[in-house]
C-alpha cells in the first residue's frame, strides 16, 4: 500500500481527495500546510506528494523546491490555478504532473498511478536499470541520478532529459529544436528561455561532479565533449 502525502488547505478538498485514494486502497495522510511540509514528508515516508499551490505559510511552489531537494518521490500538483505560467513553474520546481481543479477522479487516480510505476516499477530495480555511460560519466535513466569518479548527484527531471540526450549524441550537436521537442512534447506554451535556463542547470550540475565540456553552438543547439 503507497503512501501518499495530501497537501491541501481546503479541509472540503482535502476530505474528497482521501476518499477517493483510500477507495484505491492508497494510505493517505493529510497535512494542511501551516506546519512544515518536509518535516512531515520525512516523518511520513511518502511514496507520493499531492500538493496545492495556494497555501496558508508558503506557497506550493516553495515546498516543491524544498522537497524536491530532499527526495525524487513523485510530486503532483492539484490547482484551480489554471494559468500556463503557473504550470510552468511548478515543472521548472521539479514537479512530474500538474492537474487542474475541477479535477476527474480518474484522471488524478490514473496520474498517480502511472507516476508510481515510472518512479518504482520494475524499471526502477537497480539489477534492471537503464544507464547511459560514456567517459566514465554515468546517468541512470530511471532516478536522474549522474555519477563521476566517486561524485554522484540528483538531477530534475527534465535536467535529467535534457542530459540524457546530450550523453547520447556526444560529441555531436543537439538541436534546440530537438531538446524541446523531446523535453515538453506538444506544450505550446514552453518558450526558449525556458530551455536556456534548464542546459545553464545542467551545465552547473555537472560542474558540481568536475564535467565541463557542455558547448553553446551558437544558432544550432549544444554539444557535451567528454574527455576520454
């Protein structure tokens, strides 16, 4: 039975939300975000964080970032804010879902569950983990995990896509075209600043374990060239 972390304010939300989880067999744990939503995160052991934007002590934008720094459990956004920026934020903050208020209870069960499967499925068994590995560089696909020498560090997830394609092709140029395309799908929404600032994070993540080597080529995309 996965545990689940309900951060919601609305004690009206909050109740509908646990019904609906518990009828799935979900344990669910509701915290009202006046109190310290990590510390509650590792008291708990979540295997799953559900949280709302507009909180009483700090904004869900906020406890995303706190969380995410701590833990790659999966963090799912509920919001009636409805604004594309607004989602924007919280993907750049770590999030891997944001739904929109009036939600489907279908759509929120079958979110949550694919998340679970992606985060601690079969392919999230280190024996059958994916890995790409070239210079002694290694990414594990499936946690957006890098090690180097006897560094390892935890990336975003979307620093974790934009790392794996650049691991991939290297040394040869990634398009920008091709980034966005892979990173946001069809989010019209997403403009290329957003992009700029995910591979400036991703150039100092590496930095963080000794890789330099991430090249701009100016009106094309970037190129990683590892030493051998």
């Amino acid at each position: 039975m996965e545990t689940i972390l309900l951060v919601e304010d609305d004690q009206q939300i909050a109740l509908l939300l646990k019904e609906l989880l518990e009828r799935y067999d979900f344990n669910v744990i509701h915290e009202d975000g006046l109190g310290d939503v990590v510390a509650r995160f590792e008291e708990t052991k979540a295997d799953v964080i559900l949280l709302d934007v507009n909180l009483p002590k700090f904004d869900g934008f906020y406890w995303c970032r706190q969380l995410r720094m701590k833990t790659r459990a999966p963090i799912l956004f509920i919001s009636a804010r409805v604004g594309e920026m607004d989602q924007v934020m919280a993907l750049e903050y770590g999030a891997d879902d944001y739904i929109v208020k009036p939600f489907q209870g279908a759509v929120v069960i079958a979110k949550i569950k694919s998340q679970i499967r992606r985060a601690y499925g079969a392919l999230s068994n280190e024996s059958d983990e994916r890995t790409v590995t070239k210079a002694g560089l290694v990414l594990y696909l499936d946690r957006y995990i890098v090690e180097h020498a006897d560094r390892t560090i935890e990336l975003s997830k979307k620093e974790g896509l934009i790392l794996e394609m650049l691991l991939t092709a290297s040394p040869r140029i990634v398009s920008r075209g091709d980034l966005l395309e892979r990173i946001w799908d069809d989010e019209a929404f997403v403009d290329e600043n957003t992009l700029n600032v995910n591979i400036t994070r991703v150039r100092k993540r590496l930095a963080e374990i000794g890789i330099g080597g991430l090249e701009t080529v100016r009106g094309v995309g970037y190129k990683l060239v590892l030493d051998q």
